[in-house]
C-alpha cells in the first residue's frame, strides 16, 4: 500500500517533534491521534465517543465512533442496543463497545489550530516529565550551565535539557553573573510544579563545596579519603573534616596537594573563600580543638548531657579562638555539632572562684558550720547538700582534719536540712493543689511536685501527658547555632532518662499502657539493635 504524501509529512514531523524536544516518537504521535479526536468531536458531535488510531508505520489514519452495547438505547450517538450489536457481532454482550467506522475528514482553520493547541500541550507536558525524570536522579551532583538571564537577583541556568535557578539567596556573596556566563552549581532540589520541573541550584551549599573536593582529590573519590562534616560561611571561611582510611596517606596533606594546588583550585571556584582543612576525631575534646584552629587550646571540659564545651585559651588567643564577628568560633560549632563556650583562663579561675564561693556558703547556711569547714567540704569537690546526705561516711571521714564523729555530725545535720527542705516544699505543693498520688512515683521529690504545681500539672492524668522535653526541656539548632528552651526540672538535675522513666510510670498508674505493652515494646527496640548490628 503506497503511503501518500500527507501521511509520510505526518509521520516526518512526528519524528521531527521527538527528536527536537528528546522525548518518545509514541508520545508525539499519541498527542496528534488526540488532537485528531478533538477535531473530529466538534465534527460529529461533542457527546460522540471518537477515536483516533495512527499507524506508526504507515501515517495512516483511522477514525471510530465507540458505540457501548446496552439493553436499550437512549442516545443512539453513544450506545446501540444488544440486538442490533449481534447483528453485527454475535459475540457482543452489555457493556462491550462497538466500533463504528467514520469517512476520513478535512480539518478546517480552526480545527487545525485546535488540534495544533493539543499537540503542543501534550509534547510540553511530555518535555516536562522527560526533564523531571532527567533531573530527579541528579540531586547531590554538579551541573555546569549557562547564564540564561537574570531575574530580581535570581539567575536562570540553562542545563542543556532543562532550567536551574539559583536564588539569590545561594549565590556567594558579592558574585555577579551576566548573559552568557559559565557557571557551576550543585543540584538541591527538584520538584514537580505546575510550570514545569523547577530545578534548585546552589553555590553556598556545604555539600557544593564537598563535590568540588571530590572532582580535585582523587583519594576522596576513591573512597581512601572521607569527609566527615562540612561549615561554611559563604565567600568569607569554611571548615571541611576529613579522615584517611589508609594510615599511610594524610588526609589534610591530600587535600591541599602539591605547593597546595588542589584547595587553590576549590578556592577559585569559591570566589576567594578560605578553606581550613581539619583531621577529623571520634574524641570531641580533640575534634573541637582541631576545628578551632588556629587558635591554640589550653584546656576542654565538656558536658555530654548537654552537648555543650568549655574551651579555655590563653589570653592573647581570645580574639583569634573567636575570629571576626564570632566566625570561627561558629564554624567550629557548625562542623562539631557541639555548642563551644571560650573563655580565657583568667575568667575561668574567676568563675571557679564564684563557684567555690557559692558552694561554701550554701554550706555554712545548710550545715551550720564555719567558713573554714565550708570551704574545706566546697574544696573537697562536693557540690550540693544531697552528696553530703548520701554519701558513704568514710568519705567524709577520711578528709585531712576531720574525724568519724565530725563526719556522722555533718551528715546529720545534711540530712535534717533536706527534710526541712521537703517539709517546707510539701506545705507548698498542698497549697498549690498537687495530688499525693504523685508521691507513688519514684523519684518523685515535693521539690519537683512544686515546679509541675506551679505550672498547672496536679495530677496523675496531667503527669502522664507529659513528655521529656516538658520536664528537662530541649534544643534547637539552626544555622549553627542551639536554642535552649528550659523544662520544668531544668534547675532540679534531672536527666532525661530519669524523666523518660517518670513518665512512663505515670502512664502506666493511670491505665494508659500496661507492663505487658513495655514487654512488647522492649522486645521490638531489642529486636531492632540486633539487626542494626547484623547489618
């Protein structure tokens, strides 16, 4: 069968349309088999089921009206009657389609600019899911685009087969881009919108950084050198982690290369950006002292339950420890993930004077004691009246100057001074409403049943509502630095595990789980570690 002009053109610019738009020859022709059925609608009538076949082969062209079979027929456009269907098939029965050939049709002006509006539709729509589906399996990479324009700050990229933005708010500062400029930037993000795939482009983000270490180290690349974390203050400083898995090859020294070649070129990329190169540690003492660099370290004291650091420097090494506007300091806290207090060693002796000071007095009014004896216990390293109380008498005992019947007195009157304590504190959780039911909770002091009086929590029922956070409160971090926001127990030294199991006695007293749920719960996280550790 000889194919005529008209169809062979079809075909042609089929062909045409998918190699231009690199989308499937399927997908072109489907969104012309639709646009024929549009027109052929507004022909034979809007209701009528039309449609459109295209012989991918031949361009061939074959129009059907789809007749459902039913019972009876009430609008003879869209149904036939079952008799009438087995006339023409024996075989049809209700619910099946017959199909109705029409003659082949002329398109007229506004039919062809119909059909022209679908065809376009369709193969954008088919464009944009080409370019999502390209795009999707990108993010984390590098892509080289170029400058498109530049829109409110914001420059559109052109990637080739698609779109990026950068938004002015992930360009380095003070970089300026014009029409027709290279550029490198690191795939975020990429979402599926009404306009179109949208591709989020940045030049500030951390792992931006990481790639460009990544294209010029060959060790990172082949794994033998891993980047562990990364903190950047965008066209200003920058702190990248690195650890060698070969003991053989420094890490620091591979990243700086030969005459420091392979940083000198992640810098240029970077606008200028200095890069300190630090060796990553397990120990956090030692990490946040490698991070602070260049800064010279003379002490660390840190407080895993809260995350938090003390660094002690000289005192002619405060303003390098800080760096400009706090930036050092910050980046140290960024790359570590521990919040970094720096003091000099002169106002760390001041603040362990204060302490010691604070400790003895509070000794001399809760014990009734001297100054000298005061300081002796603050000297000593005990730091509340309860260590005091409970502690194992020998202990006591076996301080220079005092003996076994010094050390019971002391303890005593530690003791009495505690119960005076709850005793005042139970006068003022009755007035505030507080159940003594509460007591039944272990732990529980009338100090602690004051602080959730205070706050409106009388109750078992209230208690159990409770969460951990509510009780020793949390932190949050954003943009390198924590947030903290206090509990209810903040000031009483809870920990979180003690509060966790608080609660979970509460929930327990007032019916809201039981023993056989904590079993099951238990045996699901015991479960669970052991795969983890399997894997």
């Amino acid at each position: 069968m000889a194919v005529s002009a008209n169809r062979l053109e079809l075909l042609q610019i089929a062909d045409a349309v998918a190699r231009e738009k690199v989308i499937d020859r399927e997908i072109v022709l489907a969104a012309m088999a639709d646009a024929i059925q549009k027109a052929a609608r507004s022909r034979y009538g809007t209701e009528s089921n039309i449609r459109a076949d295209i012989n991918p082969k031949t361009g061939e062209i074959r129009l059907q009206r789809l007749l459902e079979v039913v019972e009876k027929a009430e609008d003879y456009s869209t149904q036939i009657p079952l008799e009438l269907a087995r006339d023409r098939n024996p075989d049809a029965a209700l619910g099946d389609f017959i199909a109705d050939p029409l003659p082949p049709m002329d398109f007229g002006r506004i039919a062809a600019q119909s059909a022209k509006q679908v065809i376009v539709q369709k193969v954008r729509e088919a464009e944009r899911d080409r370019q999502f589906d390209e795009f999707k399996d990108r993010v984390g990479e590098i892509v080289n685009g170029t400058v498109k324009r530049v829109e409110y700050g914001n420059v559109i990229v052109d990637l080739g087969r698609g779109e990026g933005i950068i938004r002015r708010d992930e360009m380095i500062p003070r970089e300026n881009f014009r029409y027709g400029d290279r550029v490198r930037a690191y795939v975020y993000d990429v979402r599926r919108e009404q306009r179109g795939p949208q591709i989020f482009l940045s030049r500030t983000h951390p792992q931006f950084m990481v790639k460009l270490f990544t294209m010029e180290v060959p060790e990172i690349y082949d794994g033998i050198i891993q980047v562990k974390s990364v903190a950047r203050d965008p066209g200003s400083r920058a702190k990248i982690a690195v650890i060698s898995n070969d003991s053989s090859i420094d890490p620091v020294g591979a990243c700086v290369g030969m005459r420091g070649s392979r940083v000198q070129a992640v810098v240029g990329e970077l606008q200028g950006e200095k890069i300190d190169i630090i060796p990553w540690s397990s120990e956090p003492a030692n990490f946040v002292v490698n991070a602070l660099q260049p800064a010279e370290v003379a002490k660390v004291v840190l407080d895993e339950d809260a995350e938090r650091i003390e660094v002690v420097v000289p005192d002619e090494q405060l303003s390098l420890a800080i760096g400009r506007r706090g930036q050092n300091v910050r980046l140290a806290s960024q790359l570590t993930g521990w919040d970094i207090d720096i003091m000099t060693e002169a106002e760390e002796s001041e603040r362990r004077q204060k302490e010691f000071n604070e400790r003895t007095n509070l000794f001399m009014d809760a014990l009734d004691v001297d100054e000298m004896v005061g300081q002796v216990l603050a000297s000593e390293g005990f730091a509340a009246v309860e260590e005091l109380a409970y502690v194992d008498l020998d202990e006591i005992a076996s301080i220079d100057g005092f003996d076994e019947e010094t050390a019971q007195e002391i303890q005593e009157r530690a003791r009495e001074y505690l119960e005076r304590l709850e005793a005042e504190m139970d006068e003022k959780r009755k007035a505030l409403g507080v159940s003594d039911e509460l007591r039944q909770i272990n732990g529980m002091t009338a100090q602690m049943m004051v602080a959730l009086g205070e706050d409106g929590i009388k109750t078992i029922e209230d208690f159990a509502g409770c969460a951990a956070d509510d009780l020793v409160g949390w932190s949050e971090r954003k943009n390198g630095e924590t947030k903290k926001f206090e509990g209810l127990f903040s000031k009483l030294e809870v920990s979180r595990v003690e509060a966790e199991q608080m609660v979970v006695q509460a929930r327990l007293l007032a019916g809201w789980i039981t023993e056989a749920d904590l079993a099951t719960e238990t045996t699901e996280e015991v479960a669970e570690d052991e795969a983890e550790q399997e894997a």
